[in-house]
C-alpha cells in the first residue's frame, strides 16, 4: 500500500464536476484505490462514495493505493488535485 496526504485546494472540493474529473482520474489506474478523510473512507473510483466523505476546500485527505501502479496512482491523483479547478 502507498499513501500521500493532500490539500484540497479547489474551491466546491471534491462536489459533482470536480469530483466526477477526480474519479475519472481514478479509474485510469489499475490499482484500488481510496480517499480517507478523518474516519471516513471512500472508494475514489466512485463518485457516490466520495462525494459522502465530503471533501471541502481546506481539507487535509490521505490517497491509499493497492495494487501494481500504486505508486503511480497517489502521485497521479495527488498531482490532479493541486491543479484541479472548478
């Protein structure tokens, strides 16, 4: 398993469009993937999910990977959230 801890900088957070661009990020890598949010836990290749551990501006999250490109897929999605923009 590999981690990274990100800011979410985009203003709505991780809500319906910017959410939809992260989850479709997400679906690019092969691994599993999951946001965590404090004791909330969401699987970042589903929309639905993610969008009930809400993820606002300002917040501090942990990406996990599992897999062959888990590496790849924290770093990749770490990447898209600091330039992700409503």
């Amino acid at each position: 398993m590999h981690t990274v801890e990100v800011e979410i900088v985009n203003p709505t957070g991780l809500h319906t469009r910017p959410g939809n661009a992260f989850v479709k990020k997400a679906k690019e890598f092969a691994a599993d993937i999951a946001v965590v949010k404090g004791d909330k836990r969401a699987n970042a290749k589903s929309l639905l999910s993610l969008m009930k551990v809400g993820c606002s501006m300002g917040d501090r999250v942990v990406i996990e990977a599992t897999g062959a490109d888990e590496v790849a897929a924290c770093e990749g999605l770490a990447a898209f959230v600091a330039t992700l923009e409503d």
